[in-house]
C-alpha cells in the first residue's frame, strides 16, 4: 500500500471483500489431476522399468542357464586314448 505523504490527508480507507469460492473449488480440482496425472506416470515407469529389466536382463540371463555349455555335453568318464 502507497503511502501518503504529510501534505495528503486521508479521508478513508475502501475495503474490498471478495468470495474465493470458485478460486478454491479450481484449486482442490486442479490438485486431484495433478494426482491422478502423477499416478499414471509412476504406473507406466513402473511398468516400462519392469518390461526393459525382463527383456534385457532376466531373458538373457535364463537362457545362459539353459543353455547346455560344450563341456556339459562332454563324455568325462571314457578316458583318452591320445
């Protein structure tokens, strides 16, 4: 609020009430969407994170077990005749 200089004299002062009703229904609605908005995004980095992870990692690394290495196909009993 501007002040008044010495030589000014104030002759009253205006109060101005305003109803914040809409102002506070936009805020609550604003802060739901930007929680159901912030869910939505957890639940599909989530679900990226868990679809590379198995992709790139637990595939691979399954089919490192399967997989029959050379030497299990090996006969280790017969001795060489080398």
């Amino acid at each position: 609020m501007p002040r008044a200089s010495a030589d000014v004299k104030v002759l009253g002062v205006l109060d101005l009430q305003l109803s914040l009703d809409d102002v506070d229904g936009e805020v609550a609605s604003m802060k739901y969407r930007v929680l159901l908005v912030t869910g939505v995004e957890i639940a599909l980095i989530s679900l990226l994170i868990i679809f590379f992870t198995r992709r790139f990692l637990t595939r691979p690394v399954e089919k490192l077990i399967e997989a029959p290495t050379p030497s299990a196909r090996w006969n280790w009993t017969s001795r060489s005749t080398w």
